[in-house]
C-alpha cells in the first residue's frame, strides 16, 4: 500500500464548477497534510495546509481532513481553466526534520 | 512569502562530468531542506533531507557518493551530480523550510540533462 495515494485522473470539470480532488494515506501518526498545485515542467507551489480535522478555506480552495478516516481533499469552487495543472498531496510526520510524503498527483483539466 | 532560489534553471552536461545544483533560501533561515528528483508524469521523489552543519541524510536506494549534498549555512544548499550518466538526467528540485518546521517552500528547480 502506498503511503499517500490519489487518482491520478485526469480529472475533468467544466470552468465555473467544483473540482473535487481526493488523496488518503495510510500512517495514522501523520500530523501535517498540504496540497501543492504544480504546472507542466514547474516546480510546485503550497495551496494550502491543514493540520486540524475539519474545513479550511482560503479564496476560491478548501481543504477537508478527517484523520479517523485518514483522508484529506481540496475543493476549488468556481473552477478556471487556469486551475488546469496536477494537484499534489503531502503529508508529513511531525518531529525529527518532519519528512514529508508525496502522493503521485492527480491531474485537473478545466473545460473553459 | 518565502522564497527559495535555485540555480541553474536548465543544464546540458557530457557524460561522466559532474553538476552543481545551488538551492538558496532568500529572506528566511532554512534549517531543513530536501533534495527530490521527478522523472517525466511521476510523483516527487525525495532523495535526502538536509539540516545545516551536519550530513545529509539520505532515502534509500540514492547513492550519497554520487550526489553530494552540502548544507554549509543556513541559506544555501548544493547537490553536486557527479559522474553524471544519461539515467540521471532529470527534474531537480529543492525545497527548504524553516525553524518553526512550516510547510516547505520549492525552488524552481533544474532540468538536468546528460548527453
């Protein structure tokens, strides 16, 4: 089993909706979680991080995370065709240099 | 916000030469910072952690004599290649975090090519 897992899609939404995007991991002492957007041949770039179960929003992307069912998802509402890039989840163990996992990435394609 | 450099964006080297990779971090202090590679339409790959003033220290399966990581301050970060061969031609990236153990931070990485 992989330790963090996503579909790697593609995932294909009409601009204007809502992407869903889904990632699970299997380390229950896992304490950090983020999402990172990463555009063809760039490096990523942090979206959002989430430590507390629950809802995080921040503009137009929420961060859900339900640590008794070790999953963590990001919504972008209002889907742009700017959006279109694989969304990557991380997890991280804290203590020690807190080594952070990476999922495979799932790819979104926004339809404009 | 925080901000990694890295040097170079792109390098073509000849086989069996070596390459140095500079990670910087640029209005923080970056006590922590990670070396991945990506290979085309797959995940990131973490190749070793690094924490200023002492050894790297290195996953599995990556060989410590053929990429040499230095974290000599607590702004800049090297991964030199050495010996490079085709097989490791790739997508180098560097990312670095500070003290209070935060998200980290990428550099834009370097897309290494060996001919």
């Amino acid at each position: 089993q992989k330790e963090v897992e996503q579909n790697s899609g593609p995932l294909s939404v009409p601009e204007g909706a809502i992407a869903s995007l889904n990632c699970t991991y299997s380390d229950r002492v896992s304490q950090s979680f983020f999402w990172y957007r990463q555009y063809s041949g760039k490096s990523p770039e942090l979206i959002m991080s989430i430590y507390s179960n629950g809802d995080k929003e921040d503009g137009r992307f929420t961060a859900q995370l339900n640590k008794a069912s070790q999953y963590v998802s990001l919504l972008i509402r209002d889907s742009q065709p700017s959006d279109s890039a694989t969304y990557l989840c991380a997890v991280g163990v804290t203590g020690g240099y807190q080594k952070v996992t990476f999922g495979t990435g799932t790819k979104l394609q926004v339809i404009p | 916000g925080a901000v990694v450099s890295q040097h170079p964006s792109r390098v073509i080297c000849k086989s069996g030469t070596s390459v140095k990779i500079e990670c910087r971090s640029l209005d923080f202090q970056a006590t922590t910072m990670f070396w991945y590679r990506q290979f085309p339409k797959q995940s990131l790959m973490l190749m070793a952690t690094s924490n200023e003033g002492s050894k790297a220290t290195y996953e599995q399966g990556v060989e410590k004599d053929k990429f040499l990581i230095n974290h000599a301050s607590l702004t800049l970060s090297t991964l030199t290649v050495t010996s490079a061969h085709p097989e490791d031609s790739s997508f180098y990236i560097c990312s670095a975090r500070d003290e209070r153990g935060t998200a980290s931070t990428f550099g834009s990485g370097t897309r290494l090519t060996v001919v």
